[in-house]
C-alpha cells in the first residue's frame, strides 16, 4: 500500500502490518476509545485499497458510499426540472406565526385563567353597548417554556438529636413524599429514553448529568435499566404475540456489533455477521415496532414472530426489499404475500442518473406520479378496499406504461443488459410482480420505508456507541426500543408509558393486554375509579 507523501518525496510503501505495529506502539498514549477508533480506520483503509487495486469497486461507488446524496427526490436527483414540472410552480406556504400551534404541546402542563372581572352573563364593560358577556369556546393561548434538567435530586437532611446523658439520637421522619426507594420509576424511564429513544451513550449521558449537579455512575445507570428492562418484559411479550396476529408486516435488517455474544444453536457457524432486524406492523391506525438483535437475518426473527398467530388468520402482507434472508421460511400452515419495496427499485435508477439522464427521467418521474396517488389515498383517509381501487384506476396504467417501457429497452437493443440502466431495468423486470402487489391486494404497501425510519434507532446507537458489550446488553437495547418507537409510532409519550407500566409492574404481569400503549390510559382512568378500588 503507498503511502501519499509530501511533494518532492519518493512514494512510501507501508504494509498494513506495519500500520499495527505502530499503532500497538502508540497504544499506551491512546484511550481505549481513541485506540479503538484509529484502529478501525486503519483497517478501513487497508480494506479499501485492497478493493481498488483488485479492481472489485470504483471511485464512483466508494464517493457513494461515503458521502451519499441527503435526498433522493427526483428534482435534486436530475438537478433540472422536466418541462412539465417546471410549469407547475409550488404554492407559496400560508404565513404562520411559528412551526407549531398550542395545540401540538401535548404534553404541556394546562391552566385554566378566568377572567379577573367577568364572568358568563355580565354587561358588557363597554357603556355604550349594552349587551351581555359569554364564554367562547376557544380560549386565548400563552405558551411558555422552561428548561429542565434530565434528573433531579431532592436532599432531605433530617434533623438529630443527641441527649448528653444516655447518648441516645433521635432522628426526624421522613416526609411521606420522600418515598422508600431511592430512584424514583420517571428517573429509570428518562435514563432509558436518552439512552435507547435518542441514542445518548452511556459515557454522554454521565457527563450531562454531572455537569448539572447529578453525578449518577454509569454502572449505577445501567443496573436501573437493567432492574426495569425485567419489569417491562411482560409488555414486549404482548406486543410479540398481538403483532403476530396484524396484517400487514415491514422487515429489514442492519448490522450492529455485539463484543461478547453466544450465538445461537441453531445458527452455522460459518455466519459472522451480526444485525439489528426491525419489524413494523400495522392493523388500521395501530403500528407495532420490534426489534432483534443477533445472527438470526430479518426474515428469521419475522418467522419466530409467525409461531404465535393464530392458524384461524389468513396470510398477512410481507414488505421488505429482495433479499433472500429478509424472506422466512415458514411451514406449510404459514405463508405470506410477498411484496417488494419500490423505494430500493427506484434507488436503483438513481445511482446511475448520471451516466443515463434521460431514461431515468423517465422512470423517476413515473414512479413519481405513482407515489403522487398513494400520497392522496393517504390524504384522503381512504380504506383499503378503496385505495386498492383508486391505484387500479390510476396508478395501473402508469405502472403498465413502465412495463412496456423496459420490455422495449432491450427487445430493441436500445440498452445493454450489463450496464447500469441495464441492471436497474431488469431488477425491475424481475420482481414487477412483487413490486406491483399493491395494484392486486388491499392494504399492500408501496414501499418499506416504514421500517428504514425505524431502523435509524439502531442505527443512531451503532453510530454513537459503536457497540453493545453482550447479548443481554442488546437484548436490553432491543426491548426498550421497540416499546419507545411503538409509543412514537402510535402517537404516545413513552416518558409516561414507560413510568405507569413500572407503577403498575403486578398488574402488567397479570394482564399485559390492558398495558399496551393504546389502550393503558383506559385502564388508568379504570383503576381510579371508586369501583376498581
């Protein structure tokens, strides 16, 4: 490997074992996350020369890889507007007076002010009027807002009293208020929703806290965590079972580090790989977020879900990319409908825009007219039944254009098959029937970039901690995120889910499907009643 050296300077060959020696060297002067780091780079970079100077990757390919696009709409992608987009011009936004409204602080606190002088059926104040006063039914808004730390401590220095003969000490009670234990439920809910909801590594999350007069050991945090993830367990379990029995399912899979992980019996030892898989499912408005992290592929951890539904249900709707191991196997009973993601078709044709501008207009902008339709199924708050209708009316005709489109690209010879258009048209070609599920099946999704945003949880821990350090470690990680983006996905505080469910650990044990974050204020407002007591 040659080394780049200053100008005038003979090229240096370094080998890259002599890269690791130096970096062992210099390991007693490093941290070890600075020695980690470094040698990571290191080994990027030998792995990446190898890869140019056998001739297995590009330039091209590594800028992508690297420094990818931050979108993939059409119009940035082909950088120019077609002449039938550049006559629509976009609707100026209406004025507003800041992004949100009161209305969107759902967890702000609420006070009611009256008004200092008047009241329902005064005289209007105006002498001139004569009229009378009435409450309206929107009220004016203030909306003010404080900071806070993440956790706060209350010190509580009870009083002692010696006596001077007997030596006896008396000391005063402690208030009611204070509590037994020593960390309350919200202090275990916020560490781990910094933790796992936002992706603060443990080493951030201690300074944070220190520096504002918290200084919680990151080991103590973690034994919290680790006491409340037991705690928790029933409800990830009636999640699993009640996603087993939903309609429609997102999967897909990313890699993730484990240092200390026992593989599973069931798993080749020939596979090295280790993934986060994510599952998204949905019944009507209700969404399900799971997560696994392990050997097992997507497809694998989807098919340990399966085992729990119900025989009686008929085949839910798959949405994944074409991946092999992103599909289960699964015993006759048990099938799926297999539909694949247009997003990664698309994504296909955008990579090689460049080299062919023209014919991925074409298809871009007709892949765009279709999520065009589904954007107004969705806005329009269309059923099933009646979305699959609108896309048959609309969208099938485009979709068929499409078709015929790539039929005569090679039927013609207008492209070759090795190329990149090439490639990108017969991906396309070959799964059509998959990719056009949602044309034939009520309730298919068009894409599975549901379960890619879910994904970016674990991808936020992977990039800012790198690592978990065991299987349990994950295990932990996995529950907590698939209970905090279930809360997200549905529209719930998780801080205040998270908490109750602690408060209320015996119930949660002895009936999870009354603690399942759409329903659990229900079965709060129920055990408040006087009945319920």
């Amino acid at each position: 490997m040659k080394v780049p050296t200053p100008e005038g300077t003979p090229p240096m060959d370094v080998s890259m074992e002599e890269l690791e020696a130096l970096l062992e060297q210099a390991r007693l002067a490093l941290s070890e996350e600075g020695y980690q780091k470094l040698r990571a780079a290191i080994r990027t970079l030998g792995y990446v020369t190898e890869l140019l100077e056998k001739n297995e990757t590009t330039l091209a390919a590594l800028r992508e890889l690297w420094c990818p696009a931050s979108t993939e709409k059409t119009a940035k992608v082909l950088k120019k507007p077609s002449p039938e987009s550049a006559s629509k011009k976009r609707k100026r936004a209406a004025p507003g007076h800041g992004r949100n409204g009161a209305a969107a602080y759902r967890g702000a606190q609420k006070i009611k002010i009256p008004h200092a002088s008047l009241k329902g059926g005064d005289a209007c104040p105006d002498a001139q009027c004569g009229g009378k006063v009435y409450a309206q039914r929107d009220p004016g808004v203030l909306v003010r807002i404080k900071g806070q730390a993440p956790l706060a401590a209350t010190v509580y220095e009870l009083e002692k009293l010696r006596c001077n003969l007997c030596g006896n000490v008396y000391t005063a009670e402690a208030p009611p208020e204070a509590g037994e234990k020593k960390y309350d439920e919200s202090a275990a809910s916020m560490i781990a929703l910094l933790r796992y909801g936002s992706g603060v590594p443990w080493y951030r999350l201690r300074g944070l806290e220190r520096s504002l007069g918290i200084p919680l050991p990151v080991a103590t945090q973690c034994e919290i965590v680790a006491e409340t993830a037991v705690l928790l367990q029933p409800a990830l379990d009636e999640l699993k079972r009640q996603a087993a029995q939903e309609e429609v399912v997102h999967n897909d899979d990313t890699s993730m580090r484990v240092l200390s992980l026992d593989r599973d019996a069931d798993i080749s030892p020939e596979r090295t790989g280790v993934f986060t898989s994510g599952l998204v499912w949905i019944h009507q408005e209700r969404r399900i977020a799971l997560f696994f992290t392990g050997c097992k592929h997507a497809g694998e951890n989807l098919a340990e879900v399966l085992k729990q539904r119900s025989p009686d249900l008929p085949p839910p709707i798959q949405m994944c990319d074409a991946l092999s191991r992103n599909v289960p196997k699964l015993p006759e009973p048990i099938q799926t409908l297999l539909a694949n993601c247009n997003a990664h078709s698309r994504r296909n044709f955008v990579k090689v825009t460049p080299s062919f501008p023209e014919e991925c207009r074409f298809v871009l902008e007709t892949l765009g007219e279709v999520y065009g339709y589904d954007e107004q199924a969705r806005a329009q708050g269309m059923s099933a039944q009646e979305r699959l209708r609108f896309h048959q009316e609309h969208s099938g005709p485009v979709m068929e254009k499409l078709h015929t489109w790539c039929d005569v690209q090679f039927e013609e010879r207008k492209v070759e098959p090795n190329s990149g258009l090439g490639q990108a048209i017969s991906y396309l070609l070959k799964h059509w029937e998959k990719l056009t599920l949602f044309l034939r099946v009520a309730g298919a999704p068009i894409d599975n970039n549901l379960v890619e945003r879910a994904l970016k949880k674990a991808i936020l821990h992977r990039k800012n901690s790198l690592f978990y350090k065991t299987r349990k470690g994950a295990q932990m990680g996995d529950l907590f995120m698939s209970l905090i983006h279930t809360c997200e996905l549905n529209g719930v505080n998780p801080f205040d889910y998270l908490t109750e469910l602690q408060r209320h650990a015996e119930e949660l044990k002895r009936n999870p499907s009354e603690w399942m974050p759409w329903n659990y204020r229900e079965t709060l407002a129920r055990l408040a009643t006087p009945a319920a007591a």
